[in-house]
C-alpha cells in the first residue's frame, strides 16, 4: 500500500510533464499564442508601469547584470523591512524587530530560494514581514531562477548574440506561472482548512484549564508559493508537519506535487526549444532515475526502522516513526522528504535529524548532487552542465572535438563549467571543516560523533544547495552560523548562475556543426548512462569521504 | 553599527559576483 501511494504521485508527474511543459515553453518562446490573450493586458500594464516600452534581447552579460541588480534591490528593501517591522502595520502580536545577523541570514536565504529558517515564523515574523518580504521574495526568487534557466536553454538551443530579455522573463514568470498557480493552490488549501486570516493568536483554555495562545495567519497563501517556488520554509517552525499547513494526506499530496511539477517539466522545455524532445526525455529520465534510486533509499531505510530502537524491543511494525506524524507514515514522508531535497524545496514534514542515517543520506545525497530536479530552474541548468561536461569527456575518450547541440565545445565553456562544478563541493566542506576547527560552530553540535558530523555537513549542504531544510538539532541561530550560512547560500546561488549564463552567451554566437555519422547524439540510451555516471562519478570523487565520516559511520555503529 | 557592517558585507558580496561576470566575460572573449 505504501509503495502505491508513492507510485501514484509518480504517475501524475510524469503524465502531467508534457502537458505542463508545453504551457511553460509557450509563455517563455516568444511567439505569438494563446497565453498572450489571457496575460498581455496585465503584462503591457506592468511594463508602462516600469517603463519598459521596447524589450530587446540582452546579451548574456547585460541579463546577468540585470538580474544580479533587480535582486540587491529586493535583498536592500527586505532588509529593511525586516530591521523595522515592529514599527509596520500588520503586527497583532508586537513581535519585536529582527535582529541584525539574523535579519541579513533570512533575506540572503529567501532571496536565494534557499529559505533556510534560524527563526520560528509564528514567533520571529510580522504578518507584514511574512507577507511583504517572505512571501514576495518566494515569488521572485523563484521567478529569477527560472528566467535564468529559460536564457540558459535559448543560449544553447538558439542562435544569434542574444538570450532573452531578463525583466520581460521575469515579469512573464509571474504573471503567467506563479501568480495564477498560487491563486490556485492557495483556494484549494483554504478549502481544505488550511487558514488563511490576519487575526491575531488564539487564546483558548485547554481540557486541564490552562491558557494557551495558538498561532494563526495568512498560513495558505504562503503555504502555495512556498511549495510551488520550491522555496521552503514554512509559516510555522515545524513547516509542514504542523497540521495548520498540512492538515491531512490529500493535502500533503498537493504540496508534493505543488514543488515536484514545474522543476520536472523543464527538460521538456529544454526539448521543445531544442526542437528535439528526446533530448528533453533523455534529461528527465535521468533525473528520475536518481530520484528513484535516492527515495527507494529513504523509504527502506525508514521502513526497517532503527535497529538501536528495535533492540529495545519497542514495536517496529510501523518503520522509524520517530521524528514523523502520524498522519502521513512511513510513505508519505519518504516521499516528501525525497522531493522537498530533490526540488531544493527545503521545507519539511518530517523532521530530518531524526531519520535513520542511511534515510538522512539519501536526502543529503540529492542536495549535494543538486541535478536531481533542482530547485526553479537551477537544477535543469546543473544538470545541462554535466551533460556538456558528459560530452567533454567522451570527446576526449574517442579523440574528437566534443559538440553539444550542434556547437563545438572549447576551453572556455569547459573552464567556466569546471568553476561551477568545483564551488559546489568547495563552498559545503570548506566551511564544514572551519566549523569543527573553531569553538563558535562546535558549540552548535547537539549530538556528539558521526551525527554531529552530519548535522554540519546538512546545514552547510542545504545552505549550497540553496534548500534550506536542516538536522534542526543544530543550534545554529548565533552569528557565526547565520553569517556562514548566509555567505554559503549566496555562493552557492549566483557563481552557478553567472557562470552558466556565460556558457550560453559564449554558445549562442557559435557557428552550427552540421550533424554528420560521427556526431556523438546526446537523445539517446547511452547517453542517458553517461549522464547519470557522470554525475555520480563527479559526486562520489568529491563528497564520499565525507559521507563516509557521518552517515555512513552512524550507519555501522548502529548495528 | 551592526547594521552597517551587514550592509557593507552585503555589497562587498555583490560587488564580487559583479567582478565575477566581468571575469566570466573575459574568458569567453578571450
């Protein structure tokens, strides 16, 4: 029964790919269709408001400078908001103004799309911060990173000098895909009890005639975006596993579909833009075949329960519900744990510190690799990353110029591509290992040995991979981890970014190859092997060691 | 005082990714 539940989430995704795909390469191909009906009105509305009359390509740089400002922009005014809330409307509950490291930790990590929380929400955030600079920047962190994986996708499928227009991207990222999908999700959620009010907390007396304040909020309309923009997070500290964001089954379904969907239609995208959706497949088929690999890891390892636990003698029927609810079991919160890491969401229904330790390598896992799925968009462009890396090599092996849809791979796509890959590994154990060398992140480690290994090696993997979940064991809100977090997540976020874009800028202006019977295809089987060897090989050579020290040592010790 | 040094953080880390894309853009012109 369990694996059903889990196989049937899986059918909807892959039926609901190319149907999904296909709207998204609409909005995003610039040619006249049936969504500019719909959305152009609000659209050329928008674009008189900023005054964007005429909307030429950019060339790769000018996109990266405009994106990299519209977000110092977002980041300087969230800051603010955040430095200054108790003073701003929408405060019922007279929450005191964010402290300053804190305060630059949560505008890094949501306008990273990581959302990594060293706060609780119901305690720490206004209903005016919640909604103006949480809420917002999940909208437009979500919308930057898919602009940025639309331009990458036109720079190595396209011709010309250009690749989009960043703002028209980004506006279009809303107005046709966010807006419309967060409205949605947000009335079905609020028709499922999830609340949606701005009143201020509860007080009501309980069966033993105490006094106890219940958080409420705008809990829905977060809920949505946080999900569908694969941010994270939560309203509440316990994320979805508090029953005001994730009331029942049926809703825990929607969530997981709500951050699987988008991420796993965009290598159909990528094959509608190539001309070619095998080449799209070829992506995604990988992609799920290391989900798949990575989930069947977490749920067995939950589904046979911890062996310290069983030794006692306490019933293991049920799997490792330590940690879990109820309501959901040992399936659902596999599965959601799989996805919120796979997607980069982050946000939790589960708590993940207390999974079994092969259970939190398999999370660990897909956030350290960061192409399965991926967050908005990000994960699509790691991905393409390796599949040119991919070719690079067995270029290399058959003594042939490498090609990649019909243009010649050189030295400065592979050096620019090299940086990417390598700042992935550096930026996780770098600071890693600074933070057992000093007093200020030892301090933080609640559990001794191999854990403890694992809980900085999550938190600083997360903060990479732009996710934001965490072993929230670790007492991480003090400055030292909200400052290296907070460094690691902007790292982790814009050199991939800048790097990728330069690789399209440099492709797009390259002359076509014509394909002849030597041109190593890159649609069929074996590159699909290659893809996922590649990704693996490159994955074990830099963090198995690691591994190895936490969870897999854990592992050995439990018995 | 703080905040002004979270702020000049901030800038120094942009001002960086911006020298990044100048450097990304030597590398594909040269």
């Amino acid at each position: 029964m369990g694996i059903l539940q889990i196989l049937i989430v899986i059918a909807i995704v892959v039926l609901l790919v190319k149907p999904l795909g296909t709207y998204v390469y609409h909005v995003y191909s610039n040619d006249p269709n049936k969504t500019d009906k719909w959305f152009g009105w609000l659209e050329r509305f928008i674009y008189r408001l900023i005054g964007l009359k005429n909307r030429p390509g950019m060339t790769w740089k000018r996109y990266a400078v405009s994106f990299l400002l519209t977000n110092i922009v977002l980041v300087a005014l969230g800051y603010l908001i955040l430095r200054l809330q108790k003073y701003l409307p929408f405060n019922p509950n007279g929450i005191e103004n964010m402290e300053q490291t804190l305060s630059f930790n949560t505008i890094i990590s949501f306008m990273t799309n990581t959302n990594l929380q060293h706060y609780s929400g119901e305690t720490g955030l206004t209903y005016f911060s919640q909604m103006a600079v949480i809420m917002m920047m999940m909208f437009t962190s979500a919308a930057t990173g898919f602009s940025v994986a639309i331009a990458f996708i036109r720079g190595i499928t396209g011709k010309g000098a250009t690749i989009g227009n960043f703002f028209e991207d980004f506006v279009k990222s809303h107005t046709r895909i966010f807006i419309p999908a967060a409205v949605v999700v947000t009335l079905v959620l609020v028709a499922l009890q999830v609340p949606q009010t701005l009143d201020p907390v509860l007080t009501v007396k309980t069966l033993e005639g105490a006094s106890q304040n219940i958080a409420i909020g705008p809990v829905a309309s977060l809920e949505s975006i946080k999900h569908l923009g694969t941010n994270g997070g939560g309203f509440f500290g316990a994320n979805s596993a508090h029953p005001f964001e994730n009331p029942t089954p049926l809703t825990n379904v929607i969530e997981i579909l709500s951050m699987w969907l988008l991420p796993a239609s965009l290598p159909y995208v990528y094959g509608r833009f190539a001309k070619n959706t095998k080449q799209g497949w070829v992506v995604f088929g990988a992609m799920m075949t290391l989900f798949v690999g990575f989930l069947s890891l977490i749920y067995f390892s939950e589904l046979r329960g911890n062996p310290a636990m069983n030794v006692l003698g306490i019933d293991a029927s049920q799997g490792s519900m330590e940690g879990k609810e109820v309501r959901f079991g040992i399936p659902q919160s596999s599965l959601f744990s799989a996805v919120t890491t796979a997607a980069t969401t982050g946000t939790v229904n589960n708590m993940h510190d207390t999974l079994t330790p092969l259970g939190g390598l398999g999370t660990l896992a897909e956030m350290m690799l960061n192409v399965v799925f991926g967050g908005k968009g990000v994960g699509l462009v790691n991905m393409l990353m390796y599949a040119i890396l991919g070719v690079f090599l067995c270029g290399l092996m058959v003594g042939r110029t490498p090609e990649f849809l019909g243009r010649k791979i050189e030295p400065r796509e592979m050096k620019l591509i090299a940086i990417a890959i390598l700042a992935h590994p550096f930026i996780i154990l770098a600071p890693t290992a600074i933070a057992f060398l000093t007093d200020l992140g030892q301090g933080s480690i609640t559990n001794p040995g191999s854990h403890g290994i694992s809980q900085v090696l999550y938190e600083y993997t997360s903060s990479a991979a732009n996710n934001g979940s965490g072993f929230e064991g670790l007492a991480d809100n003090t400055p030292f981890w909200n400052l290296t977090t907070g460094l690691v997540m902007l790292l982790g976020r814009y050199i991939s970014m800048i790097a990728m874009l330069a690789v399209a800028g440099s492709l797009v202006r390259k002359q076509w190859v014509p394909e002849t019977i030597g041109t190593f295809r890159t649609d069929n089987g074996l590159f699909y092997g290659i893809l996922i060897g590649t990704v693996l090989i490159i994955g074990a050579l830099t963090f198995l060691p690691a591994i190895v020290l936490g969870p897999i040592a854990e592992h050995l010790k439990l018995g | 005082m703080l905040d002004l040094y979270m702020v000049l953080l901030l800038a120094g880390v942009f001002g960086l990714f911006y020298g990044f894309i100048v450097w990304c853009g030597r590398v594909v012109e040269e």
